[in-house]
C-alpha cells in the first residue's frame, strides 16, 4: 500500500520554538562540538594532509550541501526535512530509504557517543565494564529526558556546553601560535603508509566530521520563522566549524609537535605541553579533558534532537507505526520516537566510535546524495515552489551543490577500509529489503 500523506504543519502543539540564536547553537553541536575526534587523521594520513583536508573538503562536502539545506527548508520547512525533500522528488521508495538511512545511522553513533563520555570519566574513577555502561545509560536517559522537553530547552542546554567548550579551546589556539616552534605541515603524509589509509580513510574522517549540515531541516516546524532562520544558521556555523577544526590542529601542532603520538584524545596531551603547569598541575591540558567529555554529551544531546524527528515523520506517513506519531500533552514532542531511538542507543553503547565511522559514512553519503539530487530534481518538478533563498550561481551554482558531494561520496567509499566496504553494503542493502517487508505488510 502506498504511504499515505500528511500535514504535519496544521497540527497544533504546546511545542516551544527554537530562536535563531539556539539554532545556531544546536546545529554547530551536532555538526561540530569541538576539535575532538580530528586526532586520528594526523596519524592516519600526515599532519600537511590533514590540515589540507580540514581547509579544503568543505568547499567540496558541508558548504554546498548547506546552501541546498538553506534552499529547500525555505521552500518545504516541514518536520522530517530532507527525507521529505527526497520523497516530494524521488517518490516512496527513494524517500523511505533516505529516512531509514538516516535513522539506522544513528544508531551507530547515539551509543558511542555516551561511551566516550565514560570513557574520559574512567580516567577520574576507575569504574568496572557494568559501572561503565550504567553511567552511559544514565546519560542517556537525561539527555532524552531533555529532549522531551523541547528543542528551547535543547537549545539552552546546547548553549552552555558549547561555551564551556570553547575557552580552552580558544586558549589553546592563542597559546600555541604564540609558542609556535615546528612546521605543522610536515611531514604531508605519512612515510611508508598504505594509499587507502592516507587518502580514503583520512578522507573519510574528514567527511565525518563535516557532515550533518542538513540535519537540522527535521525540526524546521520547531524553528521560529526557519525560512530566516535556516540560512542565517547555515551561514554562522559553517566557517565557525571550519575554525573550530582548522586553528586548534594548526596550533597543536606548531607548538606541540609530535604528530607520530596523535590520536583520539591527544588534544588533552597537546593544551597540557602548551599550557604548562600551575601547582604542579597541568591546567589546560585538565580543562580541555572536561571540555571533550562535555562535548561527547553536546554531540548525543543534539543528535537525539536530529535523528528522533525521523521515526516520527516516517510514521505520519505510514511507513513506522502509528504509535510513534503521539506527542507530549505538555511539551509538543514526539516524545515515542524519542523515547525508542534513545532505547536503541542504549542498546548499542559498548560499541567504540572507531569502528563505526567507516560504515556510518555510507549510510551518511547516500542521504546527503539524496539530498544534493532533491535540489536538482525539485528545481524540474516544481520549479513554483517558493523559495526565499536560492543556490547562487543559476545552472553552475547547481552543478556544484550536487556534483562535488557527489564525486566526494564516490571517493571516499572506493577508499573504504575492509571492515568498512563490507559493513557499509550490508546497511545499505537492509534499507531496501524493510521498504519491501513494510510494503508486503501492507504499510
């Protein structure tokens, strides 16, 4: 049976809408949270690579896919986003997947995210495997908790940690180039490592960390005036995000050096040697700790607010149960939805962040494919669709929005490692058969 269509715009809620500044805030944690996670791609592919891919892979990733976020959340603000953009443009089938897709994907990250969080926190308290999950359940849950309560309050929550987060950050920055002492381009790679791992699986990081830019279009009825607001957002968080990625690495390395010892939390290691001591204590380098945990419950809390918008809106149209559509008498939200992704991540948080990026970047390549294509596709279709921002550029600007995602996505999944072309086809593959097990179900 085909999905049935809904409005989800004339429905009434007590929801509390988000202001452009919490926008911004919410957006940047979820897309950026910090320099944290970066580490990894200094060993992997060189230090002079790295810094080349932070500059230079959002003119080719994040900032066309924004500049198609800003056009199509003007033209269609509606609550599920860019999944609703594929399906007005591509119909059920390619809709479906961009929506389970992008679900799915969550779930390899929600979890990781608050073992992270923990796993900084054992550095403090040694804890057994069971404390370790106890503590990641617990955050969790009061971070759904949070989110039931509405994308203001996300927003608040949002703000205060990113703040917390960015003064050391900005120390550091300010520190290193004032202790500048090495080349923080050299080496360009790394000596004696294998193609795929400078190039593809570098890049693949790379790709990680600047994707997510049109994930904040599934709460754009949660937005105050999001016509505005969204490109103004888009326009605020994409260079900040560059910086934020950009100038920490650049100091850390011209002040610290020893790219060789560079991996996930070196960012602590390198404020510490930067910073130096007070009392016999290395304050920096103890700041910046907090502020990477921080930013992990910065990362979860917004990603619950991205992603659980997803069953909620494939539901309404007939894809996901019924029950997944309730809202909160109170607050306005889809509190069910929230509720079960929350359970899943639960579910997944003994998992490491490592060994998931190389598959979450396939599920997270081809709905940001479909995304760019909806631009392209609507733009034939229904060219009548008011639009109160446009890709500049006319034909070109076009081109460029859906080719350079396009020829990255290619890149960077032909470079994938084992583990991540075999896990990547597998989650790609499952989209299609549930859209044939719910279409045989009679959804």
């Amino acid at each position: 049976m085909k999905a049935t269509d809904k409005s989800p715009a004339s429905k009434q809620s007590a929801l509390r809408k988000a202001s452009l500044f919490y926008l911004v805030f919410v957006m940047f944690s979820y897309t950026t949270g910090g320099p944290f996670g970066l580490e990894d791609m200094v060993t992997t592919s060189g230090p002079g690579i790295t810094l080349i891919y932070l500059l230079v892979l959002p003119f080719f990733w994040c900032i066309p896919v924004s500049l198609v976020s800003a056009e199509l959340t003007t033209a269609m603000p509606v609550e599920g986003g860019f999944y609703r953009w594929t399906r007005a443009a591509f119909g059920d089938f390619w809709g479906f997947l961009s929506g389970w897709w992008n679900w799915t994907a969550s779930f390899l990250l929600g979890g990781a995210y608050a073992v992270l969080f923990t796993d900084y926190l054992v550095y403090y308290f040694p804890m057994t495997w069971w404390q370790h999950y106890l503590i990641s359940l617990l955050l969790i849950a009061l971070l759904t908790w949070i989110n039931v309560r509405g994308i203001q309050m996300v927003g608040q929550v949002a703000t205060a940690l990113e703040i917390f987060i960015f003064i050391p950050i900005v120390l550091m920055v300010a520190i290193g180039f004032a202790h500048w002492r090495f080349n923080p381009f050299t080496p360009w790679v790394v000596p004696h490592q294998a193609p795929f791992k400078v190039f593809g699986v570098g890049l693949a990081l790379g790709l990680w960390l600047y994707s997510g830019y049109e994930q904040l279009s599934t709460v754009a009825e949660e937005v105050e005036n999001p016509q505005r607001s969204y490109p103004r957002a888009l326009a605020l968080v994409v260079p900040l995000s560059m910086a934020a990625y950009f100038l920490p690495a650049l100091a850390g390395l011209a002040s610290a050096g020893h790219w060789e010892s560079w991996h996930t939390g070196y960012f602590s290691n390198a404020a510490g040697a930067i910073g130096g001591t007070i009392h016999g204590h290395l304050w920096l380098g103890t700041w910046m700790t907090l502020a990477a945990m921080v930013g992990n419950v910065a990362l979860l809390n917004s990603t619950i607010l991205t992603t659980t918008r997803m069953p909620f809106a494939m539901a309404e149209d007939g894809y996901l149960p019924q029950t997944l559509t309730r809202k909160h008498s109170r607050y306005g939200t889809p509190w069910l939805a929230i509720v079960v992704s929350a359970a899943i991540y639960a579910l997944l948080a003994w998992q490491s962040l490592a060994q998931l990026i190389s598959v979450y970047i396939w599920l997270r390549s081809a709905t940001t494919v479909l995304t760019v294509l909806s631009a392209w596709k609507l733009r034939r279709t229904q060219p009548a669709l008011t639009r109160s921002f446009k890709i500049p550029g006319g034909r070109w600007g076009l081109l460029y929005v859906v080719g350079a995602p396009v020829v990255m996505a290619l890149v960077a999944l032909l470079g994938s490692d084992r583990f991540g072309l075999i896990g990547g086809v597998i989650a790609i593959v499952v989209g299609p058969l549930i859209y044939g097990i719910t279409r045989f179900g009679g959804r």
